[in-house]
C-alpha cells in the first residue's frame, strides 16, 4: 500500500521571545521535526513492514526544511517531497499547500501528526480529508491494516479508547505514544543528503484568518512564589499541605 | 674426560626415528594451528591502523615486563622467572638440536662440550629452578590467595568454567616439564655420573638423594628412560597446543603489544562503519582478542565492574575471543546476540583497561567500534536516543535554547568578551555542562573571575558553540560527532584568537586530539595548566594559604588520557593546601562513571551496588579528615556532588571545583576570627 | 450574528462543552443546536439561548463522515455565521472538513471570543498568545472549561432531519480505560511528576515521597508515552480530570492538555526548575528550584 506521511519542521521557543510584527522574532526559535510527527512517520513505516508498500514523506516549506524530509529518509521513507513556501499560521494553509500534492500521489493511507507543537491547530488532518474526499479518523494511537480497511484505535478524553473500521483510502492522525520512533543516525541522514527532492509549487490561497496581535500569557490570578533554599521550599510546602489537606 | 653426555643414550636406533617423526609432527601440527589462526585474523575486515607501538619499543616492553609488571609487582616477578625460565630452556634444547642435527653431522662442529657445557648446564639449571618457582608462585595467587581478578566470568556475570580448568591444565603442564627436567637430570646422576655434572647443581642433588634413598643404578636407567618419554611427549603435546590453548598467550601477547595503535581510545579512527558482526573486525583486534591472558587486571580496573554493572572488560574479551571461529563463519550481529545491550552500553570509556593490559588489547576501541554498529541499526539506550535527538536539534545535551549558553556570563559584575566579534588572546570553549548546570555554573564563574581578576584577555564563543562531541563520538554517533565538529570548527575559524582554554577535559580531549582529524589544530590547553601558568607569573597571587587537607581526583580525560597530571597538584600546592593521595590516582584514577555518554543512559546496575562514584568517595573518606575532595572536569562535580549525598558521607566530605579552590584562596580572611 | 453549535456527546450523555458552547455563542448572536445521536439529547441541549434545535436521529457512535455532511448541509442552509464547537478529539476528525467545505475560517482551542470576531488562544506549546481575526464565516472550536455554560430552561422549537448515514468509518468497540482501581480524581492530595524527573529510575523516588505524604502519585503524559508509568496515572487532556485539594507537580512544564486535568485543583503547588514553565502561569504557589533537592528535603520533613 502507498502511504503519504505529512511532516512540519516546528519552531520551538525557549524561555525568551521577541515579537517582530505579529510572528515570533526567528531568532530565538530553534527548528526541530514536530513531536507529534516522528509517531507519524515510524507509523508509516511500521505499516508498511507489516503490509508492504511504499512511505512518501512530504512537507511544506523552505529549503532549509528539507532537514525534516532527510530524517523521514534516514528513518526509512523511501521517498520525500518538499512544497515551497511558507505558511503563517492559518490553520487550513497546510492542507491546502498539501492537498494538489498528495493528491497526485494517490495513496492509500494518509497519516500526520496530530498536531503541530507550535501552530498547534491540529486541522491539518480533517481539513486535508475534506479536500481528497476521503474519511478521517483523528487522534489515533494504533492501527492496523486488514483486508482493505483500517482499523484504528481512537484516543479519547480520560482515556477510553474508541476502536473504528476506515474504508480506505482514508487520513488518520498520529498520538504521541502511539509506538516508538526509531533512530535515524546522523550518517543515514547525510546520507539521504544524496537522494532529490522534488519540489512543488505553491498554490496560492487567501488565508481566511489572520494574526493580529501577539503576547505573553497573562497570569490567572497571582502565583505566589516560594522563596529559600530546598530547605526553606521544603517547610513551606508541608506547611501548606497540612493546611489545605488536613 | 671431556665435559659433556651422550644425548640419546640407551636409545635405539629405532627409538631416536620415532622420537625425530613424533618431533616433526608436533612442528607440523604448531604450523598448522598457526596457519589457522592466520585465516581467521586475516577473515576480518582490513582497516587503515595507526602508527602502533613499533617493534623495538614491543621487545623492549616484552623483555622487561615493564607492561606486565605494573600494578602487580608479585605476579610480575613471578612471571618473570617463568619467562625467562621457559625462553632458556627453550634455547636449550634449541641449542642441543642444532649441535646434534646441524654442526655435528653436517660440519663436524661439536661445542657441545667443555667449559660451554658446564656453563650451559649451570645456566639452564638455574633457569629451570626460576621456571619452576615463578609457577608455584603463580598457582599460589591462583590457588591459595584466590585473586578475584583470576577467577574469569561471564560478560554478564554468569560464571564461566571452561577457562579455569584450562588455567591450571596450562600451569600444570609447565610445572610438570620443569619438575621431570630436574627428575631426569637427577635418575641421569643416579645411574651414575662424572663429577662434573655437579655444574648442574640441582640435578646432582636430586641425584645424590635418590641414590641415597637407595636407588640403584640399574633401575634408575628404567625410570629415567620412561620419564625420558614421559617429558618428551608432554612437550612435543605442549608446543603443538600453542596455538590451540592458553599457550598462544606467549605468541599473541606480544604481537598484541606490537600491534597497539599509539592512539587506541584517544584518537578513535575515522570508520563509519563500526562493528556489527565479528567480520567487521580490524584482523589486529582478532588478534588481540587471543592474546588475552585472563589476568584480570583491566577487570579489577574498570569502574563498571566494580559498580556492579553487567560488563567486566576480561570477560567481553574473552566472549568474544571463544566464539570468535563460530562468528566469523555465521556472521551473527554480537550486540543483541552474543553481547548484551546492556553490557556495551555499560562502559564509560574511561581507558582503566587499555591502559594497564599487559597485553595490548585494545577494549575501548573495540567497544566504541561495536556501539558504532549498534548505533547504525538505532539499536541503542532510549534515554541515549533522546540525548543525541536534542543534541541534534539544539546542540547541547541540555535541551536548552542556543541562547542560553552564555546566560552565566551575563551574571558576571563584568562583561565577558564575545570572541565572534573581537579578536582575543584566549578563546576560553565553555563546553555544556559548564555553561547550563547550576551547580557547573558557580565553577565556570569562578575561573572568569580568576581571568578578569588577572587581567587575561579572553572571550566566548557564546551561542556559537555546540557540544565538542567528544561523548557524542564515544557513543558512537560518528554522523552526529563530524556534524558537530563541523560546526564548532567553522565557528572557531571565524574568529581570532592565540590560543584555546577550557575547563572541559571531555572538551580538552577532543579538541587537542580529534578535531586534527577534521582539521582543527590550535594551542589548546586545560583551566588548570592556564591557573598554573598565572600563579607562577604572579598574575593570580594567593592571599592567604588554605589550611586544608585535600584529595585530588584525577580526570580520566585530562590524566589517563592525556598525561596532565601535575598541573592540578602544582596549583593545589601553590594555594598552600595539603595534597593526600588516594590509593588509585594518576594514571590509575577512578573514573565516576559519567562517561562514554552514560551520563545520557539508564543505570544499569543490579540493584544495591554502589556506584563508581560512591565508591571513589569511600575511597576519599577513608583517607581520614579532608575538608575538600577537589575536582577538575564538570561532569566530576556533577557525579561527585551528587554521590557525596547518596553515599552518605555529606557530612565528612565537600566538594570544591579547582577554580573555586584558587578563589578561595584569593578571598580577604573574614575579620571575625 | 447567526452560530451554530454542534453537540457532543458520549456513551447517549452530552458533553459539558456543548453547554460552555451555547453559552460563548449567546454572546455573539443567535444561537442554533445540532443533534446528530439519540433522540433524548435534543432535550438536553434544550436551554436558555437557543432558538432551533435541529435533531438528526443517530445511534451513540461516532461517525464523523455523517457529522461533516449534515454540519456542512445545515450550516449552509441557514446561512451560519459562526460553526460553534467544543474542541475535543472527536472535533478534530470533521471540525475542518466542515470548514473546507463552506470556505470558511478555522480557529480551534479558542479561550476567549469577542465579536467581530477575534479569537485568542494558544501557540509554541502554551508561551504565547495569539490573537486571530477571522474574516467572513468560521469554524471555532472552544477549550473545553474556558467558556461559562449556558444553564436554565430554554424554549427552543425543535427540527428533524433524516440523514442516511455514509458508513465510511464504523464504530468496532469501545474500551474502557484500564485505571487498576485507582480513581484520581476521588483523591484529596496529588503529586504528579512530569519529564523533569530526568530518567525512569528516579519515579521509585518520588513515588515514596508521594507514600510518606500521603499523597496519590500522579503523571502527565510524557512519562506515560515512555512507559514508565501506567496510565491510569495520568492526569490530563486523554486522561483523568481531577480537582483534589492539593496539587503537587514536580518537573511538569505545563502542557495545555496536561492543564485541561488539573486546573480546577483547590491549591496548585508547582515546583520546575524553569522560571518560564507555563505552569507557573496557572500555580497558586509556585518554586523555582531543583526538584529533587526539594524532594530530598520534603522527604526528611515525613
């Protein structure tokens, strides 16, 4: 079976941040595949080891994304595809930059992430659905492959787990802990240096939404911080328990 | 009379045929086996060595057991007679062949006899009592005082039996030979012998004893003639089974010696590959594997063994070399077969073992080799995979933003130069523990005092620097390692500087003796040879000396393996505080265990062992009062502050890093007494 | 404005979060319900507010093939403004198909609205906040517990529609969380250990601590996804929602979806070593501190 695994290099803050209009100064942000991804991809490939088939690993990005397709290779994709551009946050830019792509692809079995760590809109995967006409199941954290469908175990709220039958082709989205991401070495992916990218054109799209403003979150009510060496921090937070367990 | 004895006397014609057939067979079967050996070395894969040890340093080490004599001066002795014992009586009897084979049929050469004779048979007498004694020495470290490091396990701590029954078999043989030498020459004398065959003084007394005993000649010549048998075959079997047994020792060994790469373990090479399957193996590593003697010294050595984790160096060894033959035919993967996971992650890679093998075996390549294919299969540690991810991704093993890593120097009532954008003298490689660690940071400001207060000029790289990689490469992530050097090295190119410092001896290390393999090569020196240097010029001058008692813990990368030893005392000394030495220091120091990456990894140790580095504070402890336990590494302070608690000892000990000692020393005494 | 709500429910109960979305959507304008599930539920949503209810007979699985389509077809007959819904795991399966499908605006884990319509929530893992315009029509997905809930009798009328259901995805079996026994969130006194704890044999640690405090131990996901605590340990988003007395995080970030479990703790105590870890935004007590030195010395004090 031919599965399409969509990946997103994420920016991740530290414990500063600068604003530069309505985005996050690039400075202090350090790029790393999305969490929610690597599950993706080891999905994928564990999928295909089990049915046979091919992984395509495809993102939207600049050139210095490609590092997130390279992982996929290392990892064990067996080819990558790269869409050029750069998405703000609009929650449905993605799947739309993605949809032509895949599309052409025709696969049996999409599979993302979840969410991302930094947009954190986690539409992708529906919204992409919506525009191959295809099923989605959202949120899963096992699935197998049977006679032409999917079976996918849905992970909801307080942990109950919701187990469905997909016909295929069909888009799922990948929980953390759903299985272990195996490593890539460094070698396989300067290896996988060597191995095309093709790269797409953007279509473009007005995005219906629109930042406006940035800023830090505000407290919900004050926090009361606990001053002194462990000791100190120690007496006052058994003092507290006594007080307010009993 | 002329001096000398018939050699083969009593014996037929058709005697000294079989005796010569049954000679040329054992000579045949010892060819053979080398042969074979040949074959399975040459099975493995051919890698670009080193410069090694070189063969007139490997006779010189050979003939004077310097290597075989360290750290076990009774044994050494001991083994010494017996080398030289058996290399004599060897040449012996080597001699005898060549004047009854050779001179005397061929050329009519016969010296045999006379003076030389006497002299021969004194020398060879004596060389056997030396033989003889060195063994009963041995087998009583082996028998009586029942060296642990002589009772071989398993790897994974399961006993192994087969090695001690042929341990003893081997030192049995031997004592056997020596003790029907001196029995033949004693039944020789009985028979009835010239006087001058007292030149072989012990031979003449067992002779005169049993004649004494009231042996009479006649059956003496039965005995001896059947004895005569008994030893020749016992060596014509013994030399056979060289390449066979524990005797291969005696070739192995030092070939081992000769084939040591003078870098082995401190300049890993440049093979991406690593080992996955005994065929991957460098033919000298095969070879080494064989020379193992099981001394056990690298076993008593090594801080995983004795900190009750699943891996003892001896044993790894000697896991390998007995299924070696199998291997390389099957060409199993070791790590997950024969070798367990846990077992290679175990090792800190700290060199205790290299460095004191008597044999040349190179253990921490081999394991770094074996981890490279492990790591090539992402077969590994997940604690382990994560630590490399986040290095990869953030470029420190910390998880913490680039912009982080200076985030100490801006806590300084100074500023502290960025080399990135202004030439200084010093480039002073912070390295991440130092930089992100609270507990590090204290020390890292403590020797940027130390420099602003001497007036040195010196800058950071700031958020240029990543992790040097030294641990990352000792991991095995070579992938990993070239793209961080690679980065650190065009960081370092870009700015201008004399010459580079750091407090990092993992940094240090890899800086000074790796980074030339990709390009790199400054000055570069350790904190305390850079502390030293301003203390003599006077630039740092002590205002007081410290009344304290101090013990110093070597570094592995900084002592073992790189020979700074004296820098750290000197400035100790210098602040007027008073050095004692624990038992293990210098080149024998005791590695806290934090190295080779496992401070990424999952503890490994059965439950309730202590750890190497609770065992290191025993050992300071014991040494009486101390106020201080002075450390000159990061990741030093970090196992030690921490095992100074759980060891129990927080009251008794406390840990001082060696800037933090040096600023001590400069603080105004407080006016309240 | 004209919004319109799609109701959720679970196992034939409605889900709180369609209540909180009835009420956030008071707010901007008229309020429309969505049923899609067993008739009783139509009673259910029936609350002060909400003009129509549209009820669409189904049984108590989840399809989200039939939810897209009826959502869509109603959404654009009655010429909706605003899509209104909780933003839940089983939104995140149809929730932005709905939005592809009528061209509108998507904006989900919103925790504060105003007309116009601005949403704000949350970006790079809860350190920032955005604030987004939403031109012409949208999708929004509310964060469960950041909306009041609409409460009182209403008197809505009440329409059927008869769908037939598209059976692309088919409801197998529901499995009911193994939690061992143990129900977090009858427990007076958490202490909960996060990624902080650095490695899986520091969890012995902390759960003696937690024994000699008479505390339940408690985890956020991270240590879950690892396997080094069950999960009926977890607190959070896809585990246990809880409100105890006191709340102890050691080394917990504060990852929204571990929030979403504990905020209605009484006392929030949080101790990180990170002065910048969102949960300090939320603690009623907070330490910036080495987690295991405190641990070490709470652990003398007991």
């Amino acid at each position: 079976m031919k599965i399409v695994v969509c990946v997103k290099e994420v920016g991740l803050l530290g414990d500063e941040v600068e604003f530069e209009g309505n985005r996050v100064d690039p400075d202090f942000l350090d790029r790393a595949l999305n969490e929610w991804d690597a599950y993706a991809i080891e999905a994928a490939l564990q999928l295909r080891e089990a049915v046979g088939g091919e992984v395509v690993a495809v993102t939207v990005g600049d050139e210095d994304t490609e590092g997130v397709l390279r992982r996929a290779l290392a990892m064990g994709a067996d080819r990558a595809a790269r869409i050029e551009g750069e998405l703000d946050f609009d929650a449905l830019a993605p799947a739309r930059a993605l949809a032509p792509v895949v599309a052409e692809e025709a696969p049996d079995l999409v599979i993302c992430g979840a969410q991302s760590s930094d947009a954190a809109n986690a539409a992708t995967p529906a919204a992409l659905a919506a525009l191959l006409d295809a099923p989605c199941v959202a949120v899963v954290r096992s699935l197998t492959v049977a006679g032409g469908h999917l079976v996918a175990h849905r992970e909801l709220e307080g942990g109950v787990v919701d187990v469905v039958e997909v016909d295929l082709p069909a888009v799922i989205s990948v929980q953390t802990g759903a299985n272990t991401p195996r490593y890539a070495a460094l070698r396989a992916i300067r290896q996988a240096e060597e191995i095309d990218i093709p790269t797409h054109a953007l279509a473009e799209h007005d995005p219906p939404t629109r930042v406006i403003a940035l800023r830090l979150p505000g407290h919900a009510g004050t926090t009361i911080l606990l001053e002194g060496d462990s000791a100190e921090i120690a007496r006052q937070i058994a003092a507290l328990v006594k007080e307010r367990v009993g | 009379m002329t001096e000398t004895r018939a050699t083969f006397a009593q014996m037929g014609t058709a005697e000294r045929a079989l005796w010569y057939g049954l000679a040329a067979l054992s000579l045949v079967v010892f060819i053979w086996g080398c042969i074979r050996l040949v074959h399975k070395y040459r099975a493995g894969r051919k890698v670009e060595r080193r410069p090694s040890v070189g063969l007139a340093a490997t006779i010189r080490i050979v003939l004077s057991h310097s290597w075989i004599r360290r750290r076990a001066t009774v044994s050494g002795l001991a083994h010494l007679a017996v080398f030289y014992g058996f290399l004599v009586l060897f040449a012996g009897t080597t001699i005898l062949a060549v004047q009854d084979d050779v001179a005397k049929p061929l050329f009519g050469f016969d010296f045999w006899r006379g003076s030389f004779y006497l002299g021969y048979s004194l020398f060879l007498d004596v060389f056997g009592l030396a033989l003889v004694v060195g063994l009963l020495v041995l087998a009583g470290r082996r028998g009586v005082e029942r060296l642990p490091r002589l009772i071989a396990g398993r790897a994974d701590g399961r006993p192994r039996r087969g090695n001690a029954i042929e341990d003893w078999v081997f030192l049995g043989a031997l004592l056997y030979l020596g003790a029907t030498g001196f029995l033949l020459e004693g039944l020789r004398d009985a028979e009835g012998a010239p006087s001058f065959e007292k030149w072989a003084p012990a031979g003449w007394l067992l002779g005169r004893g049993l004649h004494d005993a009231g042996m009479a000649p006649h059956t003496a010549e039965v005995i001896h003639h059947v004895l005569w048998w008994g030893h020749g075959l016992a060596a014509l079997a013994f030399v056979s089974a060289i390449p066979f047994t524990k005797g291969l020792h005696m070739l192995a060994g030092p070939a081992g010696v000769l084939t040591r790469e003078t870098v082995a373990g401190k300049q890993l090479a440049l093979d991406p590959i690593g080992y996955a399957t005994m065929r991957d193996f460098a033919p000298a590593h095969l070879l080494q594997l064989d020379a193992c003697t099981r001394c056990g010294k690298c076993h008593e050595a090594c801080p995983a063994t004795n900190g009750g984790m699943p891996l003892s160096p001896r044993d790894l060894v000697l896991d390998l070399a007995s299924g070696a033959l199998q291997l390389l035919e099957t060409g199993d993967i070791l790590v997950g077969g024969m070798i367990d996971q846990d077992t290679l992650w175990s090792c800190t890679q700290c060199m205790a073992c290299v460095e004191v093998c008597p044999v040349g075996i190179e253990h921490v390549p081999i394991i770094n080799e074996l981890r490279r294919g492990s790591v090539a299969r992402g077969d590994m540690d997940t604690r382990l995979q994560s630590a490399l991810e986040t290095i990869y991704t953030a470029g420190n093993s910390f998880g913490e933003s680039r912009r982080k890593r200076g985030r100490w120097a801006k806590e300084l009532p100074f500023e502290v130069k960025d080399i990135r954008t202004e030439p200084a003298e010093v480039l002073w490689f912070v390295g991440d523990y130092a930089s992100f660690d609270p507990r590090n940071k204290r020390a890292t400001q403590a020797f940027a005092h130390l420099l602003a207060g001497a007036g040195v000029d010196f800058g950071i790289l700031y958020d240029a620097e990543v992790n040097a990689g030294c641990d990352v490469r000792r991991v095995g992530e070579e992938g990993l390692y070239t793209e961080l050097v690679e980065r650190n090295l065009k960081a370092l190119s870009a700015c201008e500087f004399d010459r580079i410092v750091t407090t990092d001896p993992h940094s240090f290390h890899t800086l000074r003796n790796e980074y030339p393999q990709f390009g790199g090569n400054w000055r570069i020196d350790h904190h305390s040879e850079l502390i030293l240097e301003l203390l003599r010029s006077g630039a740092i001058v002590p205002c007081r000396t410290l009344p304290a008692r101090v013990t110093y813990h070597d570094p592995c990368k900084l002592g073992r393996y790189n020979g700074v030893f004296d820098a750290p005392r000197e400035v100790i000394a210098a602040v007027g505080a008073e050095l004692v030495e624990m038992p293990r220091s210098r080149n024998n120091s005791f590695c806290c265990g934090a190295g080779g990456g496992r401070i990424w990894m999952s503890d490994t140790a059965r439950p309730g062992a202590r750890r190497p580095a609770e065992l290191r504070i025993d050992e300071a402890v014991a040494l009486g009062a101390l106020d201080y336990f002075v450390v000159a590494c990061p990741k030093d302070v970090t196992m030690y502050e921490d095992a100074i608690k759980t060891s129990g000892h927080a009251r008794r000990i406390e840990l001082i890093e060696l800037s933090e000692l040096v600023l001590e020393s400069l603080a105004p005494v407080d006016s309240q007494a | 404005m004209r919004v319109l709500v799609v109701a959720e429910h679970r196992a034939g109960e409605l889900r709180p979060v369609t209540l909180e979305a009835i009420g956030a959507g008071t707010q901007l304008g008229e309020v429309d319900v969505l049923v899609v599930g067993p008739d009783a539920l139509a009673q259910a949503v029936n609350v002060q507010g909400v003009s129509e209810i549209v009820a669409v007979a189904a049984g108590t699985e989840f399809d989200p093939d039939l939810l897209r389509r009826v959502v869509s077809e109603v959404a654009e007959e009655r010429s909706i403004d605003v899509v209104l819904l909780g933003n839940t795991v089983d939104a995140m399966s149809y929730a932005a198909a709905v939005a592809i499908d009528g061209g509108r605006g998507f904006v989900s884990d919103v925790f504060a609205l105003k007309p116009g319509l601005v949403a704000t929530r949350s970006v790079y893992a809860g350190k920032v906040d955005a604030e987004v315009a939403i031109d012409g029509h949208a999708v929004v997905l509310i964060r469960p517990g950041a909306f009041e809930p609409a409460t009182g009798a209403g008197s809505a009328t009440l329409t059927s529609r008869i769908e037939t259901r598209a059976a692309r995805v088919r409801h197998l079996e529901t499995i009911q969380p193994d939690d061992g026994g143990l129900d977090l969130a009858q427990q007076r006194f958490l202490l909960a250990i996060g990624r902080g704890i650095g490695e899986e044999s520091n969890v012995e640690l902390f759960t003696e601590l937690a024994n000699s405090m008479g505390a339940t131990l408690a985890s956020s996901r991270p240590l879950v996804d690892s396997g080094w605590m069950p999960s009926s340990r977890l607190v959070g988003q896809s585990g246990a929602t809880v409100k105890p007395a006191v709340y102890l995080a050691f080394g917990i970030s504060g990852a929204i979806q571990h929030l979403a479990g504990m905020k209605a703790s009484e006392t929030i105590i949080a101790v990180n070593h990170d002065p910048e870890a969102s949960i300090f935004n939320l603690a009623h007590f907070g330490a910036v501190a080495d987690i295991f030195d405190v641990a070490e010395e709470l652990a003398k004090l007991y």
